[in-house]
C-alpha cells in the first residue's frame, strides 16, 4: 500500500511496492528522508495519476472536509455572476475572473462555496480587506468563520486570511483547505506571496480581479497557480446597467511662474546626472541603477533630492490645489475621494481643507469609523494617498479626484472602480488633474491606456 501525506507544504509518496510506471511525473526522489516528494500544488495532479494506474494507495494528505453550508439569503446573481460562475464550474473549477470593481465579485465567490461545499479559504492583501470578508461570509452562512491575521489565529472550515498570513502558514494548514479564493490575485505571482498557491493541495481554485496584468509580466504565472482567466468583463460592458454611468475628465493646470523656474532648475540638475552616468531610465534595471549611482556621491545625492523635488511641484502645484478647492465647491453635494500619491500631500490637503484624510498611518479603528461615515453622509469628503486604491468598499462615492499617481494602469482603473458602485440616479465623474509641460503628462498617457477611457 502506498501513502500520499502532507509534508509542510509538499506531498510526499512512499511505500514498499511503489513501481516506475505508478510513480507520478510530479514527484522527485528525496534522498533525505528516502521517499518521493512533490509540491502540494500538485496534489490533484499526483491523485489522479495513482488513481489511472489502478495502485492501491491511502490518501493520507487531504484533511479538508466536506462541508453543508446554506445560504441565509440567496438573491438572483446577476446575469455575468452567472455567467462567471458557470464558466469557472465548466473549466475545472479552477481559474481567474475578471470584473470591475463594484460588480459582485465577493457575491460571485459566496455563490460557488455554498455550491461546491467543500471547506474554503479567502486570502486577501490587506487586513482591511480581511474584515470585510469576515463580515460578507458571516451574514452569507451564519456560522463562525477563522481569521488568521491581524493578530488572530484560528482557522475553521471556512477562514479568511492576508496574503503575508497564508505565506506564513500555509505550510502548516495547507491541506485543510478544498478551496482557496484569492482575492484581487494580481498580487498573487510575486515571490513570496506564490508559496500561499503552491503550499496548498486545494484542488479547486477562484481567483478573483479587476486588473490581472502587472508591470513586470508576472501574470503569466497565475495559471500555473491558480488556472486561466475562465471570464472576463470590462468597465465599459457594465456600466449604466450593473456599475453607475461615469465620465472621465482631464484637467490640465500651469504652474506659477516661481514653481515652473524651480521646476526647470531641479529636472535640469536630474537629467543631466542621468545623461553623464548613461543611465537608461526606461530599461529594465534603469531605476535601480539610478538608486545606486545617486547613493555613491554628493553629486548623486544632490541629484536625486532634485528628482524628488521636481516631482513634488508636479504632483501638488499651488495651481492643482487651487483647481482641487474649485472642485470640492461644485461637488459639495456629493461623496467625493481626493486621491494622491504621497502623504504628505495628503496632510496638506487635509488641512488646507479641513478634510479627513487616510493613509496607511491612520489607526485600523480610526479608518473603519471614518469610512463608515462617508458612507453614511456624515463626512462628505476623503483625502487619501494609495490605501484606498484596492477592495475598501465605498459605495457612497461618486466623485473620485485625481492629483497625483504612478502611471499605473491597474491604479488608475482601480481609483475609478471605487467610484462606480450602482444606485439609483447616480452618475460618477473621475477628474484627473494633471501639471502640464512636467513629466506628469507622459505619466497620465500611459496610466489611461484601458478601454474603461476610451
């Protein structure tokens, strides 16, 4: 009889009539321990092939449960839920959806748990995210749900955990799981966040997005780990039925004529350190080479507090915060985010307009109670840096203002995604403000290449 166990993130496969043709192409010898071993990832892999060589064997690894889940309140999903559903059921039960922000990505996943009935877990980025999924699966089951993270620990049939938790302990618990739900997965490929995907034997996988490609290409490694995109919809396909109705305007500022000479003056002293060093900014590479050569030098150094100055006066010339004031004056009447890229513009903001901010400083009780009253109408107005970019729900919202960003595609799509959450009558409107002749007009060019702005 050969044994199939779970060995801290691995399978391993032992016995004493263990034959060349039964053995499965996954596994490799372990000279340590004189045994087979493969990753759990491979569980479903490993278990079918024993099975077709028709081996005797006990399936010592899996120790997930089947589970009789119901449903407190089922509604009618969505017609691309349904679709969405069927389209992961047909392919294997594994692979990446792909909805906008605001399309019920979260209900998507409560559909096929309660369907498939098989214990779960729910990996998310952020212990923001994590809460909210404690709260979404409590009501949808009504029965106690694990946390780990956060400071807690105790995993239960279904459990919701953080990216950096599952890293952790995945190697400990990684068969107690039949499903793993990766929420906004892009996260998923880098390097230390794939051992939550491949410490696990959990044969059914749902990754769930609204932007899978990153920056470096890494999305290709998604399949391998959780399946391929199995349904894809954009903003453009949902809006004014399933997301609000929106618009996307572009705002363009001058600077003053102190700020474009000091602008001017800064750039000058960057690029010519660039040029001298052969720097080649836009390779592969090109940026950390920056970082080493400024760090060798006085004259790197000096360049490089001049980098970051001529980059502060763009993102927050005196000019976008005047236009910002016009902005909050015509939309005083309705929920709006102010977004930018660093914290400190977010402090000046908030105290130039006595508004609320944001950032990843702000206290997890503190953001909680502040969001929940924008929500209510309480607090009109949200200043914050990046941390609202991904998963916080903020449904109230229908003004979303841009100051400053990366030319990240995924960041900019997903700061229109907290603004499109459907109600009656509601038309979002995202404005992006941009410092012309700077550098920010190439950085906005490449963050608006999605059909969401066309």
């Amino acid at each position: 009889m050969l044994h199939l166990d779970f060995d801290r993130g691995t399978l391993t496969l032992a016995g004493a009539d263990l034959e060349d043709d039964v053995l499965p192409p996954a596994m490799v010898f372990d000279r340590r321990v004189r045994c087979w071993r493969a990753p759990a990832l491979r569980y479903r892999e490993v278990v079918r092939h024993l099975h077709r060589s028709g081996a005797p064997f006990e399936d010592r690894a899996r120790a997930y449960p089947e589970l009789q889940l119901t449903q407190r309140w089922k509604r009618q999903p969505y017609p691309h839920q349904a679709e969405a559903a069927e389209a992961w059921w047909k392919t294997g039960r594994r692979g990446v959806v792909v909805l906008p922000t605001g399309a019920g990505k979260t209900h998507l996943a409560v559909m096929l748990i309660a369907r498939l009935q098989r214990s779960a877990l729910v990996i998310t980025p952020t212990l923001d995210l994590m809460q909210q999924w404690l709260t979404v699966m409590s009501n949808a089951f009504g029965t106690e749900i694990g946390l780990v993270g956060g400071g807690e620990h105790n995993p239960l049939p279904i459990t919701v955990t953080t990216y950096d938790s599952a890293h952790l302990h995945m190697d400990r618990f990684g068969n107690r799981f039949g499903l793993l739900v990766f929420d906004e997965c892009h996260h998923l490929p880098s390097p230390s966040y794939a051992f939550a995907a491949e410490a696990a034997i959990a044969p059914f996988r749902l990754g769930l997005t609204a932007t899978p490609e990153r920056e470096d290409g890494a999305e290709v490694r998604s399949e391998a780990l959780i399946g391929p995109i199995v349904y894809r919809r954009e903003i453009g396909e949902l809006a004014g039925e399933y997301l609000a109705d929106y618009d996307t305007i572009t705002l363009a500022v001058a600077l003053g004529e102190t700020e474009r000479d000091e602008y001017a003056e800064a750039r000058a002293i960057y690029r010519d350190f660039v040029a001298r060093q052969g720097i080649r900014l836009g390779s592969p590479g090109g940026w950390n080479q920056f970082l080493m050569m400024t760090s060798r030098s006085e004259e790197g150094r000096r360049a490089f507090l001049a980098y970051r100055r001529q980059k502060a006066i763009a993102q927050a010339s005196d000019a976008k915060l005047e236009l910002l004031g016009e902005l909050l004056t015509r939309h005083r009447r309705d929920r709006v985010l102010v977004f930018t890229h660093d914290n400190e513009t977010v402090y000046r903001i908030s105290r130039r307009f006595l508004v609320p901010a944001i950032t990843h400083q702000t206290k997890v009780r503190e953001r909680h109670e502040t969001l929940e009253r924008f929500n209510r109408g309480e607090l009109p107005i949200l200043v914050t840096s990046r941390v609202l970019n991904e998963g916080v729900d903020v449904p109230a919202a229908s003004i979303g203002i841009v100051l400053s960003g990366t030319g990240s595609v995924r960041e900019h799509v997903q700061r229109l995604g907290r603004i499109l959450r459907r109600a009656e009558g509601k038309r979002a409107t995202l404005y992006e403000v941009v410092t012309e002749d700077t550098a920010e007009t190439f950085v906005s060019e490449r963050r608006r290449r999605h059909s969401a702005y066309r």
